[in-house]
C-alpha cells in the first residue's frame, strides 16, 4: 500500500494551467490580476465585502488586532485548543491570551466558559472553528454584543462549513482563512482576511504595504508598519483551487463519512460534531475515544505506530505547552474539558490523495488498538 499521509492537497492540469498563466503574464501591466479576483470572489462567496490575501493566516490575524487597536494590558479571549497561531498574534501585539475552555460536544468555545474568562480587560473573543466543527455561534455572538467585545472568527480550518445557513468566515468583524499546504485549499503558504467594515479595511491595507496607502504616492509611508503582501503565484494556485471547491470539499467529506461508516459498529467514539442546522467541512476527522476505551492520546499514537500507521495528536491545551511557561496549573484547573478531551483525542489522516483501502487500514488498525486495550 502507498504510504499514508496526514494532509496534503489535490492539484490537477486546471490548476497547473492556471500558475502557468500567471507565471508567464502574471508580470509588468498585471502584477495582482489572481490576487484581486481570488480576494473579490473568495470574499463574495462568504458575504464579505473585503477580502486581503496575506502570506498566511497567522499575519492575517496580526493584521486585524492591529487594525483594532488591541495593545499591550489587553486581554483576548481564545480556545485553550487550537493551534497556536490563533494565540500567537496576541502576543505579537502586546496582549495577553486568555485561554478559555471548550464545549464537549463541539471542541470549540464553550459560551458558558467565555462568560467567566471575561474580566475589565477583555477587549475581544477569537472563535475557533475546529476541524471544520463550528461553535455556539448564536450564543457568542450575543455574549460579544452584550459585554461589548469585539468578536473574531478564525475560520483558517472551515472553509466549506455553515452554521444555521451562514458560511464559516461570515462571523464577527472580520475572519481568517489558511491555505497552507495541509489545508483543505491549498496555495503552499497563504491566508484571507474577510472583513465588512470599509474603515477596517484600508486601516489592513495599510497595515500590510509597509504604511503606504494603496494607489498613493510612490515610496511614501505614513508609518512603520509590516510587509504582508500576496504573491500572484500563491493567488494564481488559490484561485484555481477556489474554483474547485466543491470537489476539494466533497472529497474531505467522502473520506469522514467512510471513517465514521467503518468505525460505526464501535460504541463509545466521538467524532466531528455535525449539528442539524450545520454543514461541517470536516478539515481533519477527530476522534475522541470515550472513557470507555481507557485509551489516551500517546498509546494510541505509538500503537498505530507500531503498525505503520499515522495519526496526529488533537491539539494540546496551548496553556499546558513550553510556550506558555506557568499557565498550565491556573489553566488546568479553568478548562477542564479541553484537558480532558485533548488528552484521549487524535486526528486521522485526511490527504486528499486518501484512498479507500487506505481508509480501510486505518480503522482496522484502530480496532486492533482497542481490542488489545480491553
Ligand atoms: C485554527 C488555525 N488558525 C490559524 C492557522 C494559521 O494558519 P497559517 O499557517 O496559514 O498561518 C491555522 C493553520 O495552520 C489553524 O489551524
């Protein structure tokens, strides 16, 4: 069997067409052709009047808590399970992150658990949407409104998803989208920022240029700012990827529907949540072994291992890693279920190139691993 892979895209002769062009007259009179359209329609897609394509998702983030003015003695408000680029730019700009607990039931914030985190600090919630899995975003989005916080949808791994009919990416003053190589579209290294607000744009537009204004005078800077500009290559891939986005979906759902079908004669596993009024994506498949199993992330990992087979550890609560040195004894204590949860979850592979044999091997491998664990 060819060997498994964790992530990877699905690239054909449409989107190597489509570098190609740009590579060959992506230059002179038409430096941004693929970066302008990829950013208009992908912003279109999702109800956004703005769309900025930046080098990656994490500098999206940046950009918007610039933007917003969130500084130094503020604190903002984010899962304790992510992947720490949701977390890092608040510490980019001075701010404190203030890990918060998540819902057993969708791996996201927990409204209740944000409701608590908030204190006279608190100047905005970063809404994670795991996996593809989205939160309680009714109940957040009220919370935000009443407690006057600014609410920020990190969408990096849910393109594709809905809650109650609305894309993923459509909530709270502005998101971000990946398309890092292991994402569902993929331009290598690359990000989105969506935003309504037009104020909020051309404060990011700015922001991204070195402090030039668009269209302004040549070699000109109001301030000292960042450079995150978009290469029209990296649009170019984008753009053609986005025309394919039902297929590249369809595909990630394909390979979840058939883990959960294989795996559905095993009581006791949690996978992505699939609310009624909901469309998940599903980025990556989660699986949570329920107590039942006694069967904790490590084992679980070394025992596929142990057959050559991948998995990936669910993110770790980010106040129990290195990188947030004394965190873990308050946050532990805090957020209990993300500890909980994270410590028996795991990813399974989730390459688009995922065949169904392959597919086949890895849940006969998981029901091997749990035999043995009884
Ligand atoms: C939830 C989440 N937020 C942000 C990012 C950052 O994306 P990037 O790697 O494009 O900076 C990622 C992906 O890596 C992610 O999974």
């Amino acid at each position: 069997m060819e060997k498994i892979y964790m992530a990877g895209p699905w690239i054909t002769e449409h989107e190597v067409k489509t570098v190609l062009d740009a590579m060959q007259n992506g230059w002179y009179e038409h430096p941004y052709d693929y970066v302008e359209k990829f950013q208009k329609e992908f912003a279109a897609y999702h109800g956004r009047k703005f769309g900025i394509m930046t080098p990656n998702a994490t500098s999206a983030i940046h950009l918007l808590l610039t933007a917003l003015g969130i500084k130094a003695g503020d604190e903002v408000i984010v899962p304790d399970c992510t992947w720490i680029a949701s977390a890092a730019p608040i510490s980019y700009v001075g701010a404190v992150p203030v890990f918060c607990d998540i819902d057993r039931a969708n791996w996201c914030l927990d409204p209740e658990a944000v409701e608590r985190a908030i204190t006279p600090k608190t100047k905005a919630i970063i809404a994670v949407d795991l996996f593809g899995n989205m939160p309680d975003m009714d109940a957040i989005k009220a919370l935000a409104d009443r407690r006057g916080l600014i609410l920020i949808e990190d969408s990096a791994e849910a393109l594709g998803s809905t809650y109650h009919g609305v894309r993923a990416g459509k909530f709270g003053v502005g998101s971000v989208f990946s398309f890092h190589r292991t994402k569902t579209l993929v331009t290598g290294e690359g990000g989105m920022l969506l935003l309504d607000d037009e104020k909020l744009f051309d404060r990011c537009m700015i922001l991204r240029d070195h402090g030039r204004k668009p269209g302004g005078a040549m070699y000109y800077n109001y301030e000292v700012t960042y450079k995150y500009m978009p290469f029209n290559l990296q649009a170019a891939l984008g753009y053609a990827q986005f025309q394919r986005l039902d297929e590249l979906v369809g595909r990630k759902r394909w390979i979840f529907d058939k883990y959960k079908e294989k795996l559905a004669d095993i009581p006791d596993l949690q996978f992505n949540a699939e609310p009624d009024k909901g469309f998940n994506s599903v980025w990556i498949t989660g699986l949570v072994f329920g107590k039942s199993h006694n069967m904790n992330k490590p084992d679980a990992i070394a025992g596929l291992d142990k057959m050559g087979l991948p998995l990936r550890p669910f993110f770790y609560p980010l106040s129990s890693l290195p990188a947030y040195p004394g965190f873990e004894e308050r946050y532990r204590k805090l957020n209990p279920v993300a500890y909980d949860v994270s410590s028996r979850g795991v990813n399974l592979p989730g390459a688009l190139n995922l065949t169904e044999d392959q597919i086949d091997a890895m849940c006969d491998g998981i029901r091997a691993l749990l035999k043995r664990s009884r």
